[in-house]
C-alpha cells in the first residue's frame, strides 16, 4: 500500500503569477469579432428552408415537430449531386419510411434548393483553393 501523505506534512512548491505594476490598464483590449462571415442573405434563405422542411415533414408524417422521424436532408449534399433526378432520389431514399405520396415534397425541395450556394467557409485573403 502506498503512503499518504498530507500537505501538512510534506510542503509543495507554488508557483505565483504577478502582473507587474501598471501592465493591467495598458494592454489593449479587442472586441469580440465574427472570424468568419458568410451571406446573410444566403444564411436567411437556408433558415427558411429548414423550417419549411419540418412544416412539410410534420404533414407527411402525421405528427408535431418534436416526432418528426430524425432526418437529415443536408442541402449542400444535395446541391453536390449533378442533377436533379439524383437529387430526387437522394431525398426519396431518406423518405423510404413515409407512407404519404411524397412526391410534390420532394419536387417543391428541388425547386427551392436550385439557385441555392453551398455554405462553405470563406478563404482567407491570399488562400489558394486545393
């Protein structure tokens, strides 16, 4: 068994940190800053997006949002797909367990993911793509 001891009997060495006098009120103080920023607009559309699919999820399956089936209908997946008949398929298989028709859902998605930007993060100035 090993011994115990405690700090009464055996001292351990501290380590203290002092600001020298006057260094408190001379170091510059930065406001909080966004490091990146993307399309406001882009970000507005997205959010809308997202709240129009739980609407549209909630009338295909019969429920209140807090029992829609976990889906995740990821947008810039979609817009990597090269066509829309992929993307429709795509969606289709993440909706293989609704027994609704589906298909103005997954056609009325299409047309408001067309036009759509990937959210990717901005480059830095002077960064090269890979």
């Amino acid at each position: 068994m090993a011994a115990v001891t405690s700090p009464e009997t055996t001292p351990q060495p501290r380590v203290y940190f002092q600001t020298p006098p006057g260094t408190e009120e001379q170091v510059p103080q930065k406001q909080g800053r966004v490091t990146v920023k993307y399309d406001r607009k882009e970000l507005r559309r997205r959010l809308n997006l997202e709240e129009w699919i739980v609407s549209q999820l909630m009338n295909l399956y019969d429920c209140e949002e807090d029992e829609v089936p976990e889906l995740e209908i990821d947008v810039d997946e979609l817009l990597d797909l090269s066509s829309d008949v992929e993307r429709a398929i795509r969606v289709k298989m993440l909706l293989v367990d609704c027994y609704k028709p589906n298909d103005d859902f997954v056609a009325a998605l299409l047309e408001k993911v067309r036009g759509m930007q990937k959210l990717s993060t901005p480059q830095k100035k002077g960064e090269l793509t890979p």
